[in-house]
C-alpha cells in the first residue's frame, strides 16, 4: 500500500518531570504547562506520521480529571485516530505517576487536529492510515463522527449569531446568574 501507514508507526510517549517551576500558588502543576507538553507531543506524532512540519490547527476540550503534583511523572501518550487530506486527528492521553508509590492517575484526554505543511508553509497531503487493531478503527470513525458534529455547531453557531432575537433571548437566559441592566 503505497502512501499508508500504521497507525504504531507514530504513536509517541513524551515523559517529564514535574518541578517546582511547573507549579502554581497551590501547589498543583499549571494547566498551561500540561496543554505546551499536549502540544508537543500532538506535533511530534503528527509530523512522524506526515514526514512534514505540521502546526496545530484546533484542539478539542481539555477538560482536567484530576490534579497533577510536584514531583510527579507526566507521561502523555499520542497516536494519530484520523486522518483526512492534510489534517490528522491527533489523540492524546496524560496519566501521571506517583514515583513512590506508582500510583497512576489518568489527568487528561484530548484531541488536536493538526495540519501538515510543506516548505512554502502550504498544507500538503499525509499518508492515509492503516488501521489494524478494533480500537483504531472505533477511534478512526470517532473522530470522523466528531467532524461531522463540529461541523453541525458551527453551522447552528451562525444561525444563532445571524438569527439573534434579543427579547427571546432575554425569556432564554431568566434563571442564569446573571443581571440585564439596560
């Protein structure tokens, strides 16, 4: 198969300590420091798979399941779940380990859509994807049906920014903290 890859050929663990400098006045690792190192590790498993630069076109919710603690391991773990013509669908999972007691804690889970770029800085297209186990077609078609739903709330977003009707929405929002003053 010319011009395919598996999806093993990519997949990419960065792992780091975590150290004081990471951390905020409470004492937990900033979230910042956790999406740079998502970030990374997005731009690596996608640029493997691409054999391009690739620049990070989007990312999912990243929601935080659990605190991060000085001292720490963060290992991020990325495998490309989709691709299209010049994007990929970088997932991405974060657990973090207590080195004494190596106790792991799933933190993160997220996904980055990535673009591969060719040295005019124009998107190129990447190799299509070989999926070989159950687990990486149900995350090919996830990410698929993600698509096809981000599309759908874009389109609804418009039609609320272009159909905004202040008196409905005054009666939408009655109950929500908040206070209209006009």
């Amino acid at each position: 198969m010319e011009n395919f890859k598996t999806v093993a050929e990519s997949q990419t663990t960065l792992t780091e300590l975590m150290i004081p400098s990471y951390a905020n006045f409470g004492g937990k690792i900033h979230g910042g420091v956790i999406m740079s190192l998502m970030d990374k590790v997005a731009y690596v498993c996608a640029a493997k798979h691409a054999d391009a630069y690739c620049v990070t076109a989007s990312v999912d919710a990243i929601d935080f399941l659990a605190p991060v603690e000085v001292g720490e391991l963060v290992s991020l773990m990325a495998s490309v779940n989709y691709v299209g013509r010049t994007s990929l669908v970088i997932g991405i999972r974060v657990e973090s380990e207590n080195v004494k007691t190596h106790a792991v804690k799933h933190t993160n889970t997220s996904y980055f859509t990535m673009v591969a770029m060719d040295d005019n800085h124009e998107p190129v297209q990447v190799p299509g994807l070989i999926l070989k186990k159950d687990v990486e077609i149900e995350r090919f078609f996830e990410a698929l049906y993600s698509k096809d739903l981000k599309k759908e709330y874009r389109k609804e977003s418009k039609k609320i920014r272009t159909e905004f009707e202040i008196a409905e929405s005054i009666e939408r929002i009655k109950g929500e903290r908040c206070i209209i003053e006009r």
